[in-house]
C-alpha cells in the first residue's frame, strides 16, 4: 500500500514538473518581455496561444496561470530553479508545493491543486504567494498585544469642523445621485450577516498583509450584524456593518488602535473583518482569500466568505473608485451605544477647500490660515522650491499682480521626504514684486 502511494505522489509530482518544464520552454518561445524599441503586439497573441496549448496539456479545463495578458523578463516557473518542496495525495486529489528565488533573490511559492481523472492527473487551480507556508498572517505576540490594545471604553473623537456627513442619504435606495454626468438611482444590497465572536473588528486592504493591520480601538457586543452596500451606477458608495436597528444621532471617526482614522487601499479592495478570526489565519491562506474573492467583485459590489470556520466573518467590497485613502466612522445612538461602523469611498462627496492668498517671497509663509503647514519658498539662483507638510494642500498657484497667472502647481511634479511635500518652478523671468501665491487647502468634504 505504500508503494502504491509512493507512485501516485510521483505521478502527481512528475505532472507537476512537466507543467513547469513545458512553461518555461513556451516562455522562451514567446513570452519573454519584448524589446520596447521593437516591440509587435502580436507578440501577446503568440504568448496566448502557448498559454492555451499549455493548458490543454496539462491542466483542467478553466484552469488559469495567473500570467494571462502579462509578459515577462524572467520566468515564471524554471525547471532549473523551481524546487518541489512537498506532495500530498488524497485518493483522488493531491497538493504539489514549490518555491523559486524570483529577481532580487525574493522567492515565490506555489500551490499547485490536481485532480486524477482517466487521463492521469492535471492540474485544477495553481495559487502563487509571497509567503512560505505554516506563516502565520500576524506573529503570535504581536496578535495578542493588538487585540489587547481594543476596548469597549475607547474614545469616540468629535467629527472634524469640516465635514457635513448624511449617512442615510448614502443608504437611501432609489435617490438620484449625480457625482456623474448623468444621474442614476442608488442601490442598496444587503450582503449578508457578518459574525465577530471576538468583538474586536478589522477594516483593511487585504494585499497590505501584516504590514498595515491594526484593528479599531473601539470593540463592539461580539454577535453576528447584517452588512449593507450602497452602490451608484456599480461603483461601490459605501458598506455599513448595522450594530443595531436605533439610528445614529451623532457620527463619529472610528479610530484604529494606532490613531489612524482611515484605511489605505492598493488594490482596489475593503475588507471588514473579525480581527479575532484573522491573526488566527496563515499568511497563505489570507493571499489565497484575497485572490479569490478579488475575482468575484468583478461581478459584484461586495462578497462574504469565512476566514477559518463555517462562520461569515468577512466581508470584502470594491473600493469606490479604487485605491486610496477611505475614512470610517462609528454611528452612535442616543442611549450612547454604537448603531454601525461605515467605510465611506467618497463617491458622493464634495471637498470643502479654501484658498488663501499670501506674498510671493522667499522664506516661512505666515499665515493664521495656513498654520501647522510650516509653508516655505526657498529660492535657488532661478528656481523657486515650494515646501509644506502634510497632505492638506491641493492647490499652488503663483499670479502677478495685474492678474496674471504665472504658475500652476498642478503642471509641476511633487517631490516628497521626510513628510514634505516639494514643488520646484522655474520660471523663465523671476516674477515681478507684488506677486502673490496662492495656496488652496483641503479642510474637509460634503456629502451631496
């Protein structure tokens, strides 16, 4: 019997092998990255056709490689570089991992997934990651002292002085909403109910990883909540995680347990989740979570998935417009409890801006509307270096003093360290005494 068993894992092995051999010959057949100078678009409909043929021999039919459309200056799978690290055979289906050292020595691994049919095996799925697997998602310690760090007493900030929420008016199926050219009628969907037994929650773009979780301060009454969408013309509006039926009297920024009160998006995704349920997960199971249901919203607003277990403890939804910087807010009810965590994407919004109009003039620019900016022009023989911190201006614009303008930061290139924010203008005259810069800061936004 564990003869038999040893031939079925090298049969497994061996197809596995043959995929990876017959890839990269196919890779140097087409699909290196072409020479810009020389390049024939052609050349990614040869790579397709090897692509096909490769899957045809060795894999499922509706498998994908992950390289589709995508061509490469290294490749993919080496028969001289990929090393098997591990087969496991359960009757009819088998698990092959591998890894390869990628450029700059960063190495890949891979899950390849078979099915044993009359024809032998083949290849089902084939998943990629950047982590090795038994790595936890968050390191052990690390996880416990973050979960520690939420509490049911966590302060709920005032909102910002300028910032105009209506919440309901996002959640209101049928009104008009016209961030577009056209108006069209707000959906809302209800994904699903969402169970967070640690009562500890997470909002975060899954292909950050470990590097950027932190939960939010504030824990909820663990239990199970119904999560809602909002979407306009399939763009994704907000999602809302519904804590109770009161409604909110006042709004609130949901604060992470670093200070953050905002989830940084890269690939175009939010995911809310049982912060218990995740540092429990390995790294590998989170990239596989994330490529799969990343897919699904390509066809949907939102989708919810189990992280571990049977239980929903996950939802993830599209981000708005795509990547970016998303605020949250908790919604509290008279009685002071909570009623919803929101994601908001800023779709229906406006920014409330404010321009400020300062001598033009080398040095600190003092202002009372401009303070906390540490604002400075420095000139350097012709040229004009514009420096701020922070991310509150979104406007510069040099103008004469007879009207004229004479520059528009937003034709310059932005340099940035150290948290500043530099624009450099040179100007083919120095521009005349009396001129004036103008500073246009964001303060806050309005939902329309």
């Amino acid at each position: 019997m564990e003869e038999l068993s040893s031939v079925t894992r090298n049969e497994a092995r061996a197809r596995v092998e043959a995929f990876v051999a017959d890839f990269h010959a196919r890779w140097q057949r087409s699909g290196k990255s072409p020479d810009p100078s020389g390049f024939d678009p052609r050349v990614f409909e040869t790579w397709a056709a090897e692509l096909s043929g490769l899957l045809a021999t060795h894999c499922t039919p509706g498998m994908r490689t992950g390289r589709e459309g995508a061509l490469s200056s290294s490749p993919a799978h080496h028969p001289g570089a990929e090393q098997i690290t591990d087969v496991e055979v359960d009757e009819d289906t088998a698990t092959v991992r591998s890894v390869i050292h990628g450029a700059g020595n960063n190495p890949y691994y891979y899950k390849y997934q078979l099915r044993r049919g009359d024809d032998g095996w083949r290849i089902s799925r084939l998943s990629t990651f950047l982590n090795p697997p038994g790595a936890p998602f968050v390191d052990p310690a690390r996880a416990k002292a973050l979960m520690l760090g939420a509490t049911s007493e966590a302060a709920l900030p005032d909102l910002p002085a300028h910032l105009e929420l209506d919440v309901p008016g996002l959640f209101t199926a049928g009104r008009m909403a016209g961030p577009f050219e056209n108006p069209a009628p707000i959906e809302v969907l209800h994904l699903g109910n969402l169970t967070c037994a640690s009562g500890v929650l997470a909002v975060l773009d899954l292909g950050f990883g470990d590097a950027h979780f932190v939960p939010l301060a504030r824990r909820i009454v663990p239990g199970t909540y119904p999560v809602e969408v909002a979407t306009v013309s399939e763009v994704t509006v907000a999602v809302r995680l519904r804590l109770s039926e009161a409604p909110a009297v006042s709004w609130h920024p949901a604060e992470f347990t670093d200070g953050t009160r905002s989830v940084g998006v890269d690939v175009g995704s939010v995911a809310l989740l049982d912060a218990g349920s995740l540092v429990q997960c390995q790294a590998q199971r989170i990239e596989e979570l994330l490529q799969e249901h990343a897919a699904l919203l390509v066809g949907a607003p939102g989708t919810m998935f189990g992280l571990a277990g049977e239980a929903m403890d996950a939802v993830m939804v599209s981000s708005g417009y795509g990547d970016g910087t998303y605020p949250c807010y908790w919604g509290v009810a008279a009685d002071g409890g909570l009623t919803s965590l929101l994601v908001d994407f800023r779709v229906l919004a406006e920014d409330i801006v404010r321009a400020t109009r300062v001598p033009f003039q080398p040095g600190p620019v003092s202002s009372p509307e401009l303070a906390g900016l540490e604002l400075q022009i420095a000139a350097y023989d012709r040229a004009f270096v514009i420096s701020s911190r922070g991310g509150d201006v979104t406007g510069l614009r040099v103008v004469a003093p007879d009207g004229t303008l004479l520059m528009d930061g937003n034709r310059l290139g932005t340099f940035i360290t150290e948290g500043r924010s530099s624009k450099t203008w040179r100007p083919d005259a120095a521009p005349p005494p009396g001129s004036i810069l103008e500073v246009t800061r964001y303060l806050g936004y309005r939902h329309i």
